[in-house]
C-alpha cells in the first residue's frame, strides 16, 4: 500500500472532511486535520508534523517558509522525527544528519476521531533493524508518541529525538523551566558539560544544549505571545534546547536568515548517554505531549 494516492488514502481511511488526505507543497502527500478543536497536517514524507493549531490560540509550531518539501531533504520546522542516531552519525560523515526517520515516506494505517474530538493518526515505517508505529493525537493537546521495536537478532543502541520547533514572539525574552539544575551537554562549547542553574534558561546567542537523565517536563512562557507552552514527556530521558542565533541560521539554506528571533527548539529525547540499548524483541516509547495556555 505503499505511495498510495490521496484518493486511496481517503477512499481507506475515511472519517469525514474534517481529515483528508492531500498533495501539499513539493508534491508531498499530507494530511490536512481541521477538527473542532484544534487543525494541523502531518507529512507522509518522515511522519512530520508541521502545524498544530488550538482552537483559540495562534500557531504552536514554528515552520521555516524556505523548507525544502522533497524526498532525500528533511524539513525545516514542525517536528521531525531523529531516528535512530541524533545529530551527525557516529561514524559515517555521508550519512544524513539526525538519522533515516525523517527522510522516508510513511505509511498511514488508522486514523480516528476521540470521544473529546481530537484527531489520531497511526503511521508505520521499518527503520534499519526497527519496526516504528508513530501516534499523532491532534487537540486542545499535541500527543505525539513513538513506538520502537527492535527486529534484530541482537540488542540495538539507538537514539531518538522528537526535534519540536515552537513560534515565539521574540526568542530573546522567552523564558524556559524545569531543567534546574540538570547536567548539560554544551555542543556550542565543545560538548562541555554544566550544570543548569536555577534561573530560567534564556538566549543570548547560539544556544545548543543536551540536557540529560532528565524526565521533568519543560515550561516555555511567551511574554510577547502572551502564553505558556507546557512540554511533558515519558520514555524520554534527554531533553535538547536549541536556537541558531545569527551566524547558524545564516549557514542554513532552508532558514531564513531573520528566522531565529521567532523560533526555538524544545525536543524530547533519549540520546547521548541517554540512548535507548533494546535487547531482541526489545521495545520502548517516547511521548511528547504538548499544551498552550493565555498568560494575559
Ligand atoms: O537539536 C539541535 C541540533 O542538533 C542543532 O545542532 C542543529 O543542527 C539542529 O539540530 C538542526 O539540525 P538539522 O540537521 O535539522 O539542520
């Protein structure tokens, strides 16, 4: 079934308007969500969400409007999937940066409406040794859940990263909590590793953190949006934060070079020291669950 058309897909996974199956930008198949609480769309092309939109509330995710929409190039915002190695390969330099999850295309295998009217899509896609299933459960929340499954005869290292890109007013006064204290990896000094005070975390340049052993949940308030983003999580022990600042949304093609003041990364993760280790038959899921609320 796989490269189904968007008829084919409607014509298989009909629940009504309000969840259609369409061709997007660069030809790409996605589908389009417009439920009574919240609308978004999920790209076929790496499971990628790229809008969530609450009833009531401006957008939650932060797009770039130079993504590339095309197979073998990720795209640039939303929530791409980093599977199953996170960040450049361990060992391959020519292998595609935050792994092969994000550039395959993926199969829809259930879509649903809740009691509550929230919209859930199921895709399916085998990775390397590795049977994923991804949830997508589309509300006043944004639950984003990914099921791993090790096939191989042998236990599998592996990381994971759901690499959120959120829209803020001005990133230079948000203002980001819940990782006091907690051990960081610095990959702008070198991968030195700090501890997190307990003032909030803000930016003032390039910002590209791992924070690890970590399972709190992130709270990002917004004073010129006016709101408070809550990230929770489970099955994820690392949580990454990251800002490009000026010279790295420069060096980027697919970001605009005046992108960086109006996005930031919250991701929920297992990588680093953190990665997953499945025995044989061996499984593990990560969730990510997001929430908006007024602050004004
Ligand atoms: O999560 C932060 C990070 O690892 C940064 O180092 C930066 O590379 C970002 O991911 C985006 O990576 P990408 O391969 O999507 O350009």
């Amino acid at each position: 079934m796989t490269h189904e058309t968007p008829e084919q897909l409607n014509a298989r996974l009909d629940i009504g308007k309000d969840a259609r199956f369409e061709i997007g930008q660069g030809g790409l198949t996605r589908l389009t969500l417009d439920g009574a609480v919240a609308s978004g769309q999920v790209y076929l092309h790496g499971a990628h969400v790229t809008a969530w939109q609450p009833a009531g509330h401006a957008p939650v995710l932060w797009m770039s409007p130079i993504s590339r929409f095309e197979p073998g190039h990720p795209i640039r915002g939303g929530v791409p999937l980093c599977f199953p190695w996170f960040g450049p390969h361990p060992h391959d330099p020519q292998a595609p940066a935050h792994g092969l999850a994000r550039l395959e295309t993926w199969q829809p295998t259930a879509l649903r409406r809740t009691a509550d009217g929230d919209l859930v899509v199921e895709l399916q896609r085998r990775i390397a040794d590795f049977d994923l299933t991804y949830t997508v459960s589309l509300g006043r929340t944004l639950t984003m859940t990914l099921h791993i499954l090790n096939r191989a005869a042998a236990p599998r290292r592996a990381e994971v990263a759901l690499h959120t890109y959120f829209t803020v007013g001005d990133v230079k006064q948000v203002q980001i909590t819940g990782l006091g204290g907690t051990i960081y990896v610095d990959k702008v000094a070198g991968g030195t590793r700090r501890r997190q005070g307990d003032e909030p975390i803000m930016f003032h340049g390039e910002t590209d953190r791992v924070y690890l052993n970590t399972q709190a949940a992130c709270v990002l308030d917004d004073p010129v949006l006016l709101r408070r983003i809550t990230v929770e999580k489970s099955g994820s022990n690392s949580t990454v934060v990251w800002n490009p600042w000026i010279d790295k949304a420069r060096r980027m093609p697919d970001f605009p070079d005046d992108g960086w003041p109006g996005m930031c990364c919250i991701e929920t993760a297992s990588v680093a020291d953190d990665a997953l280790q499945l025995p044989p038959g061996g499984d593990h899921a990560i969730i990510a669950s997001l929430s908006v609320a007024r602050t004004a």
